[in-house]
C-alpha cells in the first residue's frame, strides 16, 4: 500500500447529480461507497482516479425496506446495517447470515452491498447468494432506470453491465412465502472465500417444487446449472441420491480454474461437499 | 497457570503489569512513526520489477525536477560512502548498484517535501534493464549452469555470530555451509533395528509484525543519527559504522518502542538506505515500508531437509543424519548463522551417539530471508520431531514415552562440547501431555500431538548496563535492550527493585539510545532476561556496595560493621535506606550512586550456550476429512524457563510463539510464482487470527531455577513456536493415518494426501 495520489471528493445530493458527474468526469472518476474495495486498489496503485463520487451523501440510497412483498436493500446500505436490519433477520434470515459472515467487522462496518457488487470481484458471497434468491437490481443512468437480474448485472471478474453514467440504486429481493428453505454455506480460509454455496429451494411437504443452486467465488462469476437445478427437485429422498450429480452439473457449469485459493480439482470436490452441506442446512 | 509462586521474592516471580500495556493501548506510545525533526523529508523507494537483471542506465531527471523533490538516490550516487553492508558478510548494497538480484529490490529512492509527493515521481524515473536468467530455489542455484548472483568476493563480518568461515563469494551461489557430525552414522544405521526417513519442507514465511521498517536519519559534519525500528541498535550503528567510515562515537542509534519483531527486526535493514538519502538530502529523512514492502525485505529461510533417524532394539535413538538445502534469497543478511543454529538444532534435546548434520544455504533471485523467531530451530524441527512419531508409530511406541525415554536428561551433555542441558524436558512432556489429556479417549477424526525443542540459545555473551541509584531513592536502568513487546522494560526493573529493595514503580528504565546506553549485543535469541537481567542485578548489587561504603563514610564507622537490609544498610541502632545514604553521603538531597556491569564469556557464561531454551507443546486438532481443514481443539505451552521474573509475560510470550508456529502449521507460506511473490500482502498472506486458537489453551511454566541467568532464569519466548508445526503434522497423522511432511497443511493439501491414502487403500 502506498500513500493514496491526490483526487477530488464529490458528494451528490442525488442518484441523477451522481450520474451527471460520471458523465462529466468519464474515465477519470469513480463512484465511492465505504471505498473498502476502491481505496485498497489505489493505495495498492492498480486503479488511479481524480475524481471520486461519494454515492453515501445521496438521501435514502441506504435505506433497506419492505415493500409488496420484496425486501428492498439501497446500494449505499452496509453489510453491518443489513446484517442487523430487523427486517432482513425476520423476513430472509438466510441473507443476514450471510452477510454476518462477510469479512470482517470493519469491512462490514463501511463496505456496501453496492460497492461488493459493482466491484464484481469474483469472490462475493452477496453475488452468489443473491443470484440463488432471485434478486433484481435497479440501475439509474440520470433519468433513465432500468432492471436487471443479478447475472446480467455482473458480466466477468471485475466486470458489470453498468453503463459508463450508471448507478446501482438498489436490489430488489422476491420474498417466497413459508415454502422456501434457503441456505448459505461458504469455505475460507483467507480474506475471501474459497467456495460459496447458495441454495433455494420451494418445497411443499417432502417434495421439492423447484431449486436453485448457485456456487460462487469458484469462477469468475456465480454460476448456476440447469441441469443440477433439475437434479435437486423431486422428492427429498431421491434428491438425496442425486446430490453428487448434481453437484457435478454444477461443477461442470462452474469450470473452476487453478488459482492461489485451490486447484480446479478440489474446488469441484468441494462443490459436492457444500452443496450436501447446504441442502442438510436448509432442511434443518 | 503458573507453578507455585517462590515464597522469597518481592516484586521477581510476581505478574506485575507490564510497564508499556497502559501507553499502548491509549496510543500514546511513541514508535519511530510519529517522530517528526525539523526539515525532515520524506523518501519513497522505487523496486526492481526483475528478479535478476543489469542496470543499464537510471535517468532520474524527470523525477528531479518534479516540483517537491529534494533530491533522488541512486546506486550511482554513493561515491564517498562504503555501500555494500552486513554484519555476516558484506554482500549487500543499501541500494542496488549495476545489477538487481530480486523483484523488490530498491533501486533508486525519492526525497521530498512528503510522502505522496515522493512517490509520485517515483515513476518518473526511467530504469533501463538487461534481464538475466534467475534462479528461484536452492536445487536451481546449484545447477551447473545456474547464473551467478553475486560476483564478488566478501569479507567476512567481524560480528556474525560464529566462528566458523564464511563460505559467500567464492564463486558459486553458495551463501554458507556447516555441519556436525559424531559417532559413526553408518555404521549405527547399518546396525539400527528401526530406521525413518523422509523429505520435509518448510516454507518461506514472513514474520509479521504490525509496524512495518520505520526509520529516519539525520546525516550531519558532526555524524549520523538515526531514530530506528530495529531490535540491535548496536548492530545496525556497526554496519552504519562502516558506511560511513566514522567512529562508533558518531554514530547514533534512537530506538523507541518498536512495534514488534520477530526476527524481522534484528540486524540492519533500511537504515543505510534512509541514511544515504539524509546524506544526500543534507536535512533528516523519513522512511516509513509499507507492510508490502516490508515483505520484499526479509522473511524466513525456507528449508529443504532429508533426513533419517534410527533407534536400536531397546528403543534407544542411536543415530540422525540430514542434509538441509536453505533458500537464503538474494542477500545473506543474518542467514548464516540460520544455517549454524539450524544444523546444531537437528539435534533436537535429544541425546544422539551417532550424528550427521550438513547444510548448506544458497542465494537465490528472492527476498532475503533472515532471522525469524526461533532461529533456524522451527525449520529442522518439523523433520526432527516428526521423525519423532514416525519412528514410535514404527517400533509401535507411544511417541511420549518415546520421547521421554531419549530427551536430553538434566546436566547431561548431550551435544558434545556444549554446555549441558540445563532444563527438565521429562516434566515439560510430562506437563504438556497432560494439558492436553494424552491418554483419554479420543474422539473421531481428533489426533493429539506431544513435542519438544531445545536450541542452543542467548547468542553471544557480550552485556554492559548502569544502574543509577538517585538522591530520593530512585532509580534509573541504562540498558542497550530493545523494549520489542517481549517486555524487557517491565522484567528488568523487577530484577533492580527486588536487589536495591525499591518500589517496582520507582524504577525507570532508559533504552537503545547507543550514544547514551552501554553496550548490549542484541536483542534476541531469547537472551535479554538472562544476560541484561544477570547485567541489572550485578549492577544493583555493585551500586550496593558503592553505597555501603558511603555508609560508613556517612555514620564514621568501618565498612565491616555496614550491614545490609532490604531498601538500605544498618548498623548497631543506626538504620538508613539508599536515599539517605547518597544525601547524607553529598551533603545534598541530590546526586547519584552508578552501578554497573560488564557480562562477557566468561565465569558462569563461559560455556556456550548461555542455556538451552526447552518448550514442550501439547496440540488436540480435529480433521474435517471432507475438506482437509484442520481445527486446532486444544493447546499447551510449557515454557522451561528456570524462573519466570514475570510469569504472566512468560506466558504471554509461550502463547504467542506457539500461535505463530501454528500459522506456519496450518497456512503461512509466502508463494513465489516464477520471479514474482504472488501473496505478499497481508490480504493474501494468511496470518493466524484469534478465532484460529482452540477454546481450550493451557500455559504452563516449569520453574526449577537451572539457568544462568539470575535467580536461575533463563529465555523463553521462542521455542513454543519450534515443535509446533511437527506437532501438528504428528496429530494429523493420528487423526487420519497420512503424514504430511511440508508444511503448511493446508486445507488442500490435507485433502489431497488424504485421497491419495484412500486410492492407495482402495488398490490394495
Ligand atoms: C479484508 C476484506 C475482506 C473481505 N471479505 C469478503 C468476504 O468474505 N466476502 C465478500 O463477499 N466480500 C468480502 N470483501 C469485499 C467487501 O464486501 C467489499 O469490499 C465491500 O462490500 C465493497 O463495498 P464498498 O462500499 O467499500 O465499495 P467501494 O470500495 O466504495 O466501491 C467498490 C466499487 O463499487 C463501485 N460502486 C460503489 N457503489 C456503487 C453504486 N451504488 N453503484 C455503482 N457502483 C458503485 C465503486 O465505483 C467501486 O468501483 C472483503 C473485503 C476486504 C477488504
């Protein structure tokens, strides 16, 4: 880390004031949420800007509320406001779990959901988790807003669709009703995680309706597979036969590579691991 | 939990708070970071991207002019100054001249008005490079055609720490060489009923101290002065010394709190380089590493050790040979005396007929390794007491017993020509196991593991302190020990207060000031309780004296009938305490009685080592067999301390050593891919966290006062880390019947070595 080049703090009194200033600014400046993510990069002098846009002085963007039936999470809310939010533990304790696990309390305590998923490192338990919950995100350009889901928002390591004045304004997630059994499961070792594991499944009785399966931090973005999402419907004993082929499905999708975390080959024998220890966690 | 405290101690063997917790931990502390000198500027370092590389040409112009810049330093700049330094041997220029020899390397360094000024123009200094062939480990640097990385010959420094030649410079990439060898090992393993051998590695680790290299330097016509982060002031003013080619008396060294070491702050570092910049600059400069950069300073020696050990048919350890291949980077720093300590600590505390030891380090295109807490003791330890448990497992032994049955026994002299053993191993084991429950039942997937450590520690003998006795009672401790977390400023006023009979709080201590503080050779190897601690008291006590003798000056009567009591002297109905001696001795309530003393090798300190620092540790880890992933359930430290001056501080050291040799057990492994470290951030490098420990941790002292040093102590604070990733290892073996003989275990690794046992069982 060396001592941060010299830049200009913008601070917006709106998402569109925001958005003007990226226009303004193009490549030379960056919206800054807790800058967890965006500090360290330019103490460590692989990102340089002049500008940075601080989305956290626009009124209401960390605001996290319930609304027919979906929980809505602003971009600027932390990890620590959405780990304790009474409406996040009641109505999806899966994702404030999930986000009591992220980092550590510091990180928690500045770094955003926005600022986890704009930076689309690839290593993002919110990424895969909310993939699985079939959550949308909200994007605004000025006036111009329009919706994606989680898999279109982030496109690559490091990459997202956001166009180059956009701004996540926030994440939309459907609230299933009672039926919904949902897990989160993750291996680390060091700062980031190894392997997430997110799983969602509709179940009625001992049958599962419908499932989605979703492994992060394995690849260069969440994946899902089809094929091992049918593998984990049906009942609950044949599921439990089919596990392991579904988790090589997933696997298969997922294409781990070799990296500093683990070899390709361990990172798909961990995929059936988590898989059956997430399938076990959400049943419990 | 410490054994019973001894009845007749005051403030020693008691768990005083420590002097500095309440400082530190408000953040009034002052670390050489918050100095600030008038004029001072700011130097940032510009690093060689190649591992091995000529400089062709460095253009700094740009960065010059650069509007803030005082000035840039190059290799080029050094005409008037000796720039190649070390204290082993003098390989190592304080900034790369002609060629670089590893990616990290400094090359050149800005001064400026502040740091973000100074590393701005970092990249405007234009370096041209002519790439050479590198070589990464010590199999690579022996190669036949193995580029050579340093191309001339070295002298030998005056203050390496051994005896023995110095074997850099001769025309290959070997750094050092050493061995030991007696008995007859062939013929033992010739003979032997059992016999263990394997390959083992220990990897290349960065003891991480949360403050990373600090220093300033104001370089003056009246000498160089320097405010350091180091645990060796005197060390650093030696090589300082000769860069500068002036008397000791105009080099001076400041040392405030440093913010731990390690290892990683022994011997000279930046200081040279920062010095050369204020030379330059001609006003004091800062130089302050960032963590990442501390990295591309020093680690640990990583260790390629073969080995084999044999036992007779009664279970006697009859014969250990091995041959170790150290990666010692690209400058030798204080690696050759790794490479001595590392040989001797083959050995292990136990007692050997028949032995065989060769090493041999070699330079390589890498960070420089260096000390690193243990001291070469942690490197062969986990092929030393793995072979340990492989060996009982082979003879269908139980490893403790085992263990018990060949340590090193109290007085024995096991290791020829050293002095005996002075701890009590079978009570550390027995301590340990015992902690840890070694023989309840074990659940599944749980394995324990029971080590042991000796290493011939305190360095070399060479101590000198003055205790000033003031007018009012007072005292004050001039000492050249380094306060370095260990809490050398709370033990060493316990040692005067409990001679002198003064308060514990009216003691101060005075520290690592080389233009004011006598002579201490270092601060490490475990030596300042036992060496400054003997030197404090002798001085206490010759201060006595001194005011024994004012005494009788004082109250007209001969120095025979002066008698001492605690805090003071009596005779007949006449009583005073040091207070009035030295007022009434003045005829002033002012003034001051000086005591001192010189500690060489001599009288109790004449046999080398100083003592033998013994540890025992006691592990219980459990196997997620899906994974790999290793849970530390329990821990035990037994620190052979002979006396703990301040047990609490004892303790505190046991738990920290064995936390760090757990990291080395589970996770810590700088990663080199190709020319480039790929983790060298604390992001990347895995560093052990509280959460890491077991729930159940024991700390046990073992205090039959047998050492040296006074009232019987002797070091501790090293050896918890040695046994600990053998002993890790050891109870993973338990736990899932594979061994694992590189270290880290990780997740991954245990994994794969637990597959590959499950395709082997499946084929047989
Ligand atoms: C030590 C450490 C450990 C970590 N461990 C984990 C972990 O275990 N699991 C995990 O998932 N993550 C982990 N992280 C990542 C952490 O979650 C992110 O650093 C954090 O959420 C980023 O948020 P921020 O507000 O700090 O983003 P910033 O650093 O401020 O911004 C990051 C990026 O997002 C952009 N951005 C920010 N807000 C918006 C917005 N509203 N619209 C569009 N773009 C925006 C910025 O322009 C920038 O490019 C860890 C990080 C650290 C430093």
């Amino acid at each position: 880390m060396m001592p941060l080049r010299r830049f200009a703090m913008h601070q917006p009194k709106s998402v569109a004031e925001a958005s003007q200033m990226l226009a303004e600014f193009g490549e030379k400046g960056r919206l800054y949420a807790g800058g967890t993510e965006l500090l360290l990069a330019m103490k460590h002098d692989l990102l340089r800007y002049e500008h940075l846009i601080d989305v956290k002085t626009i009124p209401g963007l960390n605001k996290i509320e319930l609304k027919n039936g979906t929980l809505n999470i602003g971009g600027a809310a932390t990890h620590r406001a959405i780990e304790h939010s009474p409406a996040v533990k009641e109505n999806l304790p899966v994702l404030a779990q999930m986000e009591n696990n992220v980092a550590n309390v510091r990180v928690r305590a500045s770094g955003t959901l926005g600022g986890n998923l704009c930076f689309a490192e690839p290593h993002s338990d919110p990424a895969a988790l909310l993939l699985a919950l079939g959550a949308k995100a909200h994007l605004q350009a000025k006036s111009v807003r329009r919706t994606v889901t989680i898999d279109k928002l982030i496109t690559g390591s490091y990459e997202t669709s956001l166009g180059a004045d956009e701004l996540l304004e926030g994440i939309e997630i459907p609230l299933a009703g009672k039926s919904q059994r949902a897990a989160y499961v993750k291996f680390q070792l060091k700062e980031r995680p190894t392997l997430g594991l997110a799983l969602v499944l509709d179940v009625d009785g001992d049958n599962i309706k419908k499932a989605k399966a979703v492994v992060g931090s394995v690849s260069p973005m969440p994946t899902e597979s089809d094929k091992a999402n049918g593998l984990l419907t049906g009942s609950r004993a044949q599921v439990e036969k089919q596990l392991l082929d579904a988790a090589g499905a997933l696997a298969q999708a997922a294409d781990p590579v070799d990296d500093l975390e683990g070899g390709a080959d361990y990172k798909r024998h961990l995929i059936g691991v988590f898989l059956k220890r997430a399938f076990i966690k959400a049943l419990a | 939990m410490s054994a019973e405290k001894k009845p007749d101690f005051h403030v020693v063997n008691h768990a005083v708070p420590r002097r500095d917790a309440r400082v530190k931990v408000t953040g009034k502390a002052q670390y050489v970071a918050d100095l600030k000198l008038i004029g001072m500027a700011y130097a940032k370092v510009l690093r060689s991207p190649y591992a091995h590389a000529k400089i062709l040409s460095i253009d700094a112009s740009r960065a010059t002019a650069h509007p803030g810049v005082y000035c840039v330093v190059t290799g080029n700049d050094l005409e008037g100054l000796n720039p190649y330094y070390g204290h082993a041997v003098k390989d190592h220029p304080l900034l790369a001249i002609d060629k670089v020899r590893y990616a990290g390397e400094a090359v050149a360094a800005v001064v400026a008005v502040d740091e973000r000024t100074a590393f701005e123009a970092l990249e405007l200094i234009d370096v041209k490079y002519e790439e050479l062939n590198a070589v990464f480990t010590p199999q690579e640097a022996m190669a036949e055609d193995a580029p050579l990385l340093h191309e001339k010959q070295f002298e030998a420094g005056a203050l390496r720490g051994f005896e023995g030649e110095v074997t850099a410079g001769k025309g290959s990439n070997i750094c050092q060489k050493h061995h030991i060898k007696w008995g007859n090992v062939e013929e033992a393993f010739k003979n032997a009923a059992a016999v263990v051998e394997g390959d083992y590695y220990f990897p290349m680790t960065y003891a991480y101290a949360m403050e990373a290299y600090v220093a300033i330097a104001d370089v003056t016509d009246q000498g160089v002065n320097i405010y350091s982060s180091a645990q060796h002031p005197f060390m650093v003013r030696h090589d300082l010394k000769s860069v500068f080619n002036l008397p000791v008396s105009k080099v001076r060294l400041i040392v405030p709190f440093v913010g731990g070491g390690y290892g990683s702050k022994s011997y000279t570092k930046i200081e040279p380089l920062v010095a050369a910049c204020s030379w330059k600059a001609k006003r004091p400069v800062k130089l302050q590493l960032t963590v990442e950069e501390a990295m591309l300073t020093t680690r640990s020696d990583d260790a390629y050790t073969w080995m084999r050990t044999a036992v007779d048919a009664n279970g006697k350890i009859i014969a250990r040979q091995a041959k170790i291949f150290m990666n010692t980077g690209a400058y030798a720093e204080n690696s050759p005396l790794v490479v001595e300590k590392s040989t001797n600590r083959c050995v292990g505390p136990y007692a050997i007929p028949n032995v065989l030891i060769e090493n041999c380090s070699l330079y390589t295109n890498t960070v420089p390794a260096s000390s690193y807490r243990g001291f070469g003791c942690a490197q062969v330890t986990l092929p030393g007491e793995s072979q340990i448990d492989e060996l009982a497992a082979k003879i269908g032994k139980d490893p403790y017993e085992f263990r018990l049955a060949n340590a090193a026994k109290p007085g024995e002299e096991f290791f020829p020509g050293m002095r005996p053993f002075d701890g009590t191993l079978k009570q550390d084991l027995d301590t340990a196991a015992r902690a840890i429950g070694w023989n309840t039942p074990l659940a599944k997937g749980h394995g324990r593991g029971v080590a042991c450590s000796g290493s011939d520690a305190g360095a070399y003998p060479l101590t000198s302190t003055v205790v000033r006795v003031h007018a009012d009672g007072s005292v004050t401790i001039m000492t050249g020990s380094t306060e370095l977390g260990q809490g050398s400023h709370t033990v060493l006023p316990q040692i005067a207060a409990e001679e002198l009979g003064v308060d514990f709080d009216k003691v101060n201590v005075v520290s690592s000031d080389t233009a004011i503080t006598p002579y201490d050779r270092s601060t490490g190897a475990s030596r300042t309780t036992t060496l400054m601690g003997s030197a404090v008291l002798e001085a206490s006590r010759e201060a006595i004296q001194q005011m024994v003798v004012m005494a009788a000056d004082v109250l007209k009567v001969k120095v025979e009938d002066i008698q001492t009591v605690r805090g003071g002297v009596r005779c007949g109905e006449a009583q005073l305490n040091w207070s009035e001696v030295i007022s009434k001795f003045y005829a002033l309530p002012d003034g001051e009685v000086i005591g001192r003393s010189y500690i060489r090798k001599s009288g109790r300190f004449s046999a080398l080592p100083v003592f033998w620092e013994a540890a025992a540790t006691g592990v219980e880890i459990s196997v997620d067999q899906e994974t790999g992933k290793i849970t530390m359930e329990k821990l035990a430290t037994v620190g052979d301390v002979g006396l703990a001056i301040n047990p609490a501080l004892a303790e505190g050291q046991d738990i920290g050593a064995a936390t760090m040799g757990m990291g080395i057990g589970l996770f810590e492994e700088l990663i080199y891919e190709g020319s480039q470290l790929v983790n060298g951030s604390i992001l990347d490098y895995r560093l052990p966290r509280f959460s890491d420990l077991p729930k159940e941790v024991e700390l046990h002292l073992v205090q039959n006062q047998d050492g040296v040093g006074p009232y019987g102590a002797k070091g501790g604070g090293e050896a918890s880390l040695n046994s600990m990733a053998a002993n890790i290892a050891n109870a993973v073996d338990r736990a899932t019947g594979v061994r694992i003989r590189h270290a880290p275990l990780t997740p991954e690794k245990v994994w794969r070595a637990l597959k590959d046992k499950n395709i082997q069982g499946s084929k047989v």
